[in-house]
C-alpha cells in the first residue's frame, strides 16, 4: 500500500503549511453572491490545496500493515 505524506517538523512541512496560508488569503470573496460564486471558490480552494499537497508530499511505501480482528 502507498499514500502520500509529508514528515512533521521538516521542511517541505513548513513550506506546505505557509502555502496554504497564502492560498487561504488569496482567496476572492469579492465575488461571493451565490451558492454557486461559493462552489466556485470552494473547488478553486481545493484544487490549489490538492496541487500544494501532492507538490509537498512525498510518495511512500507501507509495509508493516497489520490487521485487527475484532
């Protein structure tokens, strides 16, 4: 099994962490009349987040996975 993560107190955190920061304060609620303006921002939101992530991330390998029966 793989996922994506990034290692606590390193780095690629810290510039994770003031990345979506930055993007949380670029976002325009200028426009912000609707339920639709809100999707709207609300999906540009996620995307920026999804890009920041998978460019902080790093891809890796779990291997020891146990499983536990009730």
């Amino acid at each position: 099994m793989k996922k994506h993560m990034i290692i606590k107190n390193s780095k690629k955190e810290k510039i994770f962490v003031n990345k979506v920061i930055k993007a949380i304060k670029d976002i325009d609620t200028s426009d912000l009349f609707n339920v639709i303006s809100l999707e709207n921002i609300v999906c540009s939101f996620t995307s920026s987040l999804e890009r920041i992530w998978e460019k902080n991330s790093k891809i890796v390998n779990i291997t020891n996975v146990t499983t536990q029966r009730p």
